[in-house]
C-alpha cells in the first residue's frame, strides 16, 4: 500500500520544478555604437541603506553573465575596485547621483587611478531578494525504523533590481535598467525533504545581464 501512495507522489517531486516569472525594463540615453573598446567597467552594489544591501553574489553573478558572453569586456572585481579606490566608495562617501561624478573626478587621485584601471563605465545595482508568504508544516522525528520527515512547504522569492550606468568620460547617467523577478518553491518530505527551490536570483541576473551587454558589447 506504501508502494502504491508514494511512488506517484515521488515521481511527482522529481518532475516537478519552481517557476519563474519576470519583466525587464531598459532605458538608455546614449549606447556606445562600436562596444567599449580597451575600457573597463566596475559593477558595484548599493548599501548604503542600513535596512538591506543588495548581495555581493548577485553582482558577482551579473560581471560574469556579461564576461562569459563578451569574453572582450573587461569587469573589474568589485572589492578590488572598493579597495584601490578606499575609501571613496565605501557605503557612507560613495557617490549617490551622476552629479558626484564630477566631485569625484575633482579628486586626482581618484581620477589617477580610474585612468589607471581604464574605467570608463560604472554599473551601479541597487535591489535585494526576499522571501515571503511561507506556508505549510513539516514534522521530523527519528523512530525504531529511522529518521524521517514528513509534511510539506512553500515560499515565495521575489527579486528586485535596477542597474544604472554612469559614462566618466561624459559624467552622466548613460542608462538604466529595471528587472524584477518572482517564483514559488516548493518543500515536499516523505521520508526525505526535497526541495524545489525556483531559481529567481538567477533569473534576474541573466535579464539584468543580457541588458547590459547589450549596452557594452560590440557583439549584440
């Protein structure tokens, strides 16, 4: 009887995946018409909120959707930038608006050292994910026959980002792109908690991602 109930509903959790849903929005001022050339570009994450930061792993995500597909796009790495350049981009002097770009540039040794790394495009990514709307139970317990689990779970995930470019040899905002993302996992156990986790991080990285390379790169 065991046999007959399970093996249906196993077969089912193995088959079954989270779903995805998003929408990207894009806004550019003035698009390079030949790619970027020898430039570099620096993708940086917002945190200068103290209720959130937007994750190191969803930028590091985005500089290698981009590097992966344009293998020409040089990405510097986002500590090693924070670093050369300490500490004008940390979270309380980082520059908030195209506006301080100038105020910037107006520091030599900031602009020695961009001129040194060849930046020419910065990438600012302000968002966060978040997990929301949990439902279901689940109980574990360890008997005669052996531990186990038994119940089920979902959550939803939803992902939230905008990514705005800013051009230091025009000091201007060039760009902008908006993506959001939203997906329902799912936590089935009999026996054994499988989770079926909807890749919704990853979703709005490849939409941010293949946005800006359209943006940057003389191949799309």
């Amino acid at each position: 009887m065991k046999t007959t109930l399970f093996g249906p509903l196993l077969l089912i959790t193995l088959l079954t995946t989270g779903c995805v849903t998003s929408t990207v929005d894009e806004m550019v001022f003035n698009e390079p018409t030949a790619g970027i050339g020898d430039a570099s570009v620096v993708i940086l994450g917002r945190r200068h909120a103290s209720d959130y930061e937007t994750e190191p792993d969803f930028i590091e995500c985005v500089g290698d959707h981009i590097s992966s597909r344009d293998k020409s796009i040089s990405i510097i790495d986002e500590i090693d930038f924070v670093n050369a350049l300490y500490p004008w981009f940390e979270p309380r002097t980082a520059p908030l608006h195209p506006g301080d770009i100038d105020r910037l540039l107006a520091q030599e040794p900031v602009a020695q050292r961009l001129r040194e790394l060849k930046t020419e495009y910065m990438i600012w990514i302000d968002g966060v994910t978040v997990r929301s709307d949990s439902a279901g139970s689940m109980t574990c317990g360890i008997g005669p026959g052996g531990a186990g689990c038994f119940g089920f779970g979902t959550w939803n995930n939803d992902s939230n980002y905008e990514a705005v470019i800013w051009d230091f040899t025009d000091r201007a905002e060039v760009g902008r792109v908006n993506t959001s993302a939203s997906g329902q996992s799912y936590m089935p156990a009999v026996v054994i908690p499988i989770p079926i986790i909807a890749p919704v991080q990853g979703t709005a990285c490849d939409g941010i991602g293949d946005q800006l390379l359209e943006f940057l790169s003389s191949e799309y």
